[in-house]
C-alpha cells in the first residue's frame, strides 16, 4: 500500500527520529510513505476564525496533492494533523471557504475535502491492523509500563478528528497492548501541556505540563508516549525520571528495528 | 466600529452562538489556562453576548488560550468558548501595530530543543 505522506515542518528538524521511525516501521508492516512534493508547513494550529483563508491554503495544497495520486494522506504529527484534518472538514461543510480556495487556487476540478486524512495510529488501526503488528513484534516492551498521552490535538474537536471518544480514547492503549507493552491508565492523558502558550507564558507551560507528568508517574508509568513534538518538548521540561518518547520510537523499538544509541 | 458591530463580527467569524450558553461553568472547569485568567471562559461569554467587549479586547486572558478546545468539547450546549476567545483575539491584532509576538521577540525565547512548530503556532495565533 503507498499512501501520500505530510510529515511537516519540525519532523525535518527537531523530531527527525519522529520522521525516520514512522517511514522505517511502515515499510517494515507493507506501507511505503511517500512525501508529497513541494509540501509546506500547516501553521502549527489550526485558525478556527472562518475568515482566515490564506492561511490554510498549505493545507489545501496538501491534500490536493494526495487527491491527484487518489492516495490518503496521513501525517504522524499531532498538530499538522489537527490542521490538514480540520481545514479538510471546513471545505466539506463550508461551501463559502470552499468557494474562495478554489477561486484562488483556480482548481479545474474543485477540490471539496475528498481526500481521506488518516493519522499514522489511523493507518496502524484501520489499514495494517493491530493484530498484524502483535505478530510482528519482539518481546522488547514486555514489563514496560506506558501511559498514552492524546494531549488536545488528537482527539479535539471530535466530531471532526473522528478518531476515537474524546473522553474515554483507547487507541494507543490497544497499540500499546499489541506492540507487548502494558498500558497505565491515568486521568491526564487528554489535557493540554500547554503548548504554544510556551513561547508567551513558559510558567504556565510548565505547570500544566507538571500537572500531566505527575498524574503518569503516580500511575506508575515509566515511560509517557506522545506524537507530538510540542508536547514532547513541554513534557520533558519536567519529566524527571519518566522517559517521554515518539510513538514512531517506541514502535520501532517494538519491531525490533530501532538503531541503539551511538 | 461600535460594540454592537463589533459583536456581529465576531459572531459571524467565530460561527459560534454564546446565547445558547446556561453559565454552568462546564467550560471554565476544563479550562487548563483558567488561574491564569483574568476573564475565564463562561465569562467570556456571556460577556461577549451583552457587547461587553472592550474589557475582553484589552485583557492578557486573550493570550493565554491555548486553543486546546477541552471548553468546546466539554460544553453541553454546543457554544464552544474557544472559537469565541479567537474571534476576540483577532479584532485585537488585526489592529495595525497591535501583533502580540514580533520576530524581534524570538532570539530570547529560544532554547536548543525549542521545536518549530512551537513558533509558528505562536506566530499564528498572536499575530495577523
């Protein structure tokens, strides 16, 4: 299966391993990434003002590409996937912002959120199968307590991820459990680590972010799993003992095909 | 722009219906940003629903939303306080000279693990 790959703008920078694991471990389970070409950067967030047109057209542009390969599109980063999935719903429902894109973009056909946006634990789940991956797996997090971290983007707003119950998730748990590792439950997993707010308010990114990692160790998580660069960064601020890897990572480690540290 | 404008634009931007809000505080309860607000978020809405919006438009609560949409979700009548907060937001930087993140401001926030997507999404939610 080859499908059209977004992998955005700090996977090729500060979260290489993120990038590097999530191509390795697809192709190690029958799917090839392929980057899309000329692809640019999301924005980071989603701008929920239904004005804003500009800045949404890389994610138009993005999903267009995959349209033209007749290809989904998926993307392993929280945030460009809230994005692309977000601005694909507003060009389903929004016929006014689907008018001016494809005014602008000049679009012999028009392009009205056909393609389907799939997150890389969509692309686990619901084409190559969990169980597909438990027969694939060593024994390499056999013992491993991990706590699931969704944070905000993934699952919010729901009715537009569609990804899993906003409230009560459990796809990374029964990742988890198929990739040998036993799953913490814990209360924090869908609470924001503050992200932007870093750059504007570091105190308060640091108190949620405590907040979140505190709940995962009385859990007795060892290690806190995320897909977010942004959350990554903010959880590990405070993470002391608690490990805070990449999903792509942890799979890889699964898989059995994750280098070891020079 | 008077009040009574200015509240219809932020309605039709925001697509959002802040009547529809019964002040239950669902919305302020999820809030992670809420100690740090000076307005929290039912209060946003009832104030943005009686055109209260000049305390709304000068206040530093503006930027500590982290747009995490746990209000919206959460909101059992489907007003979802964040969109409001946004279209609140944005009639304060699109004013000229009014961005609340400048390019001059990012050499002191840097640090070596800070990742991209931090900065753009900074960039996008407190600059026009």
């Amino acid at each position: 299966m080859k499908v059209t790959y977004f992998p955005g703008c700090t996977l090729k920078t500060k979260a290489t391993e993120l990038d590097l694991y999530a191509r390795r471990c697809a192709e190690a389970l029958g799917v090839t990434l392929e980057e899309a070409e000329d692809w640019q950067c999301c924005g980071g967030v989603f701008t929920a003002s239904r004005d804003e047109i500009a800045t949404k057209l890389s994610s138009v542009r993005v999903l267009q590409t995959a349209f033209e390969k007749d290809q989904p599109l998926v993307t392993v980063c929280s945030a460009c996937h809230n994005v692309v999935k977000q601005t694909n719903h507003a060009l389903q429902t929004d016929s006014a912002f689907a008018e001016a894109v494809n005014r602008y973009m000049q679009n012999p056909v028009p392009y009205v959120g056909q393609t389907r946006v799939l997150h890389y634990l969509e692309l686990l789940r619901d084409e190559i199968g969990f169980d597909a991956i438990r027969d694939k797996v060593t024994d390499a997090l056999k013992g491993r307590r991990i706590a699931a971290y969704y944070g905000c983007l993934l699952l919010r707003p729901s009715g537009v991820m569609r990804m899993d119950d906003p409230e009560n998730p459990r796809i990374m748990e029964d990742l988890l459990t198929a990739m040998g590792a036993t799953p913490v439950l814990w209360a924090q997993r869908n609470e924001c680590c503050g992200g932007y707010i870093a750059m504007e308010d570091r105190a308060l990114a640091l108190s949620e972010s405590e907040a979140i990692l505190k709940n995962a160790a009385a859990a007795g998580a060892d290690t806190v799993v995320t897909a977010c660069p942004l959350c990554r960064y903010n959880l590990q601020k405070v993470a002391g003992n608690v490990k805070v890897v990449y999903l792509t990572e942890l799979l890889a480690e699964a898989l059995g095909i994750k280098e070891e540290p020079q | 722009m008077n009040t009574t404008d200015l509240k219809q634009e932020i309605l039709r931007r925001s697509g959002g219906d802040p009547r529809r809000g019964m002040a239950c505080g669902k919305c302020s309860a999820a809030c992670p940003s809420y100690d740090a607000m000076e307005f929290h978020p039912h209060q946003f809405v009832r104030m943005v629903n009686d055109g209260n919006l000049l305390p709304l438009l000068q206040s530093d609560s503006l930027y500590k939303c982290l747009s995490c949409m746990a209000c919206a979700e959460r909101c059992p009548r489907g007003v979802e306080p964040f969109r409001l907060i946004e279209a609140v937001r944005l009639c304060a930087v699109r004013e000229q000279g009014q961005n609340h993140l400048t390019p001059n401001d990012i050499p002191a926030l840097l640090d070596p693990d800070l990742p991209q997507q931090a900065i753009v999404s900074a960039f996008r939610k407190f600059t026009k």
